[in-house]
C-alpha cells in the first residue's frame, strides 16, 4: 500500500521556518526521523518512507503555495495513490500555535493551498492534518504574520509538536484515518472532531 504525505510551504530560502511553511517543517522532521532524504523531483522534493510495510511518498511541492494541486495530482497518478491514502499538512490561522486537527475533508478555510488542490484534483474529501499557527496579528498584517517566523517561545511549542505530527502520519498509515482522529484530536482542545465537519 502507497501514501502520499504533503506538507505544504513555498520554496526559497526567504520562506525557510516561516509559519507558513510549517508543512515543509513537518516533513523534515518526519524525514529525518525516517533516515530519508528529499531529491528534487518533478513538482516538488520527495522522499520515501515505510511504515509497517507501507510506503510512505513525501512531497514538498515546489509549485509554491498557491499551484500546490499540479503537485499533488502529478504524484497521485505517478505512484497510483487513491484519494483515501492522501495527507495533507498545512499552516492554520484558526488554531492556537502548536494545536493539531486531522480531519478527513472539509472547506478550505481561505488556504490557498488546500483551495487549489481541491480544484486540481476535483475533490476536498481527502485527509488534512492542520498545525496551528496562532493570530496574534494587527489588522491589516496577517500577510507579514504568516510569512513570519515564530517567536522563541512559539518555537519550543512546535518542536514539541513535530514528535506528535511524526505519529500521526504512521498512525494514519497503519491504523488509518477514524482511529488516527480518535486517538490524537481528542488531546487538542479536550473535543473530538467529527470527520465530517
């Protein structure tokens, strides 16, 4: 059984451990953990992993942000990996820094990374894990605030929270999605989520 494991960011050394990047984050850290390295590839970075006997593809897009469906829908097909075996990572605004949600679909929320994949691929129905990025920003400068770095307070909450994002991609490999969400969202904010929302 294949995987395909997205972390959504934007290439360049200007966007290196930027909120928004946090995806990117995620990955390397999954990576580094996995004893694997990324080569650039068609579309993006990639790795691969295995977990249990499944093989795990990672991909960074280096389509930028806003293009991030042309990688994913290039690698779906590439390595035949269904909807259901697809995770998204990406930045959220909505969470408190450090705060992780896995959902198995849902809106977009204004991302235009998960906006334009559900384009690209003709579906939102496939797994997202959202990593919170916190909102302590003015009006007018949430542009400058996810293109930040985190602060380094913030900084020791994530690194806290790249062990936990690490068993949650194995976890949703080997156990799947519902006993993923069972297990790690409910550590969050004390609610559990339903898949469906």
């Amino acid at each position: 059984m294949k995987y395909l494991i997205v972390g959504l960011g934007n290439i360049g050394r200007e966007y290196e451990g930027t909120r928004h990047n946090i995806g990117f984050t995620v990955l390397d850290a999954f990576a580094k953990a996995s004893n694997t390295i990324f080569q650039d590839k068609r579309y993006g970075y990639v790795a691969e992993a295995s977990v249990r006997g499944r093989k795990l593809i990672l991909l960074k897009p280096s389509t930028y942000m806003n293009l991030s469906g042309n990688a994913v829908r290039y690698w779906m097909q590439q390595e035949k990996i269904p909807l259901e075996n697809v995770l998204v990572i990406v930045d959220d605004l909505a969470l408190p820094v450090g705060a992780l949600r896995l959902k198995g679909q849902g809106s977009d929320g204004g991302h235009n990374g998960l906006k334009h994949i559900a384009a690209t691929i003709g579906s939102t129905a496939y797994a997202r894990l959202r990593f919170g990025i916190g909102s302590d920003f003015g009006k007018g400068h949430q542009v400058d605030f996810v293109l930040g770095a985190f602060d380094s307070e913030e900084q020791k909450i994530v690194e806290q929270q790249l062990e936990t994002t690490t068993e949650i991609i194995k976890s949703f490999c080997f156990a799947g999605l519902a006993r993923t969400m069972n297990q790690f969202n409910k550590k969050g904010n004390g609610k559990q989520e339903n898949k469906n929302e």
